[in-house]
C-alpha cells in the first residue's frame, strides 16, 4: 500500500519462532485444516488430533498454552486437561449453540464456548485475548 508521500507502508512480518504451543482437536479434516492454518499464520505451534486417545497422550507429555476443542471431544478433554494443569485455557468451538452443552462446558472449566464460522481475524482475537488472560 502506498502512503501519501509516495513512500510504500511498512508491515512487519511475522515472527518466526512460535509464540506458544496449540492442541487441536476436531472431528472433522476441514475444520482441522482451517484452524491449523489460522493457528500457524498466527506463529503458534500445532499438535492436532482427531481422536481422543491421540489428545490423551498429548495431553500427558507435553504443556499447551492453550487447547482448540472441537464438539466431539467437549467433555473428555477438559476434565483431562483441569487434572493436568488448570490454568490452560480450553476454548470450545461447536457448530450449534445449545445452553446446556455451553453450561455443562463452562462448568467444567472451559475458558470460552462458541458457535463454529470464526472469521480469521476473530479467531485471531480470541486466542490472543485467552492466551494474555493465561499470562495473569
């Protein structure tokens, strides 16, 4: 983009290192890919899974600043990762908002709860603000 002076805008790029570690768990390969690429545009480095048992191991041997969940995997994952650690946030993603999942997943300990079709710049948002929250 040009300026007014004739003179190009400076962007800088991304950073190259990652600025912290993702677990990713969908049931379905396109919401995956989606997320894989918003979370690696993002500088953040990736463990996805799509299925729980994958997640568990995960789960037990490696920190994550924070954990993507997708509705397959609501319950299971967040007792598992409060056992752990219970300041990682959990955000869980789902195609359909219904009071008592969001409840239940609240309950549990979810840091957030929302309905799927996340543009990339709110996404964006949400990740930094849970992982900022973290750093409290």
């Amino acid at each position: 983009m040009m300026l007014g002076n004739g003179k190009e805008e400076f962007h800088p790029a991304r950073p190259c290192l990652p600025r912290g570690r993702a677990l990713l768990l969908a049931d379905d390969e396109k919401d995956l890919e989606y997320f894989i690429a918003l979370l690696a545009h993002m500088a953040y480095s990736v463990r996805a899974c799509t299925k729980y048992q994958e997640a568990e191991g995960c789960l037990a041997h490696e920190p994550f600043d924070f954990i993507v969940v997708s509705p397959a995997f609501e319950a299971q994952p967040l007792e598992l990762t409060l056992k752990r650690s219970r300041y990682t946030p959990v955000v869980v993603l789902t195609r359909c908002l219904a009071m008592n999942c969001c409840v239940a997943a609240m309950q549990l300990g979810a840091a957030d709860y929302l309905e799927k079709s996340l543009s990339p710049m709110e996404f964006e948002h949400l990740i930094t603000t849970h992982c900022q929250a973290k750093a409290w």
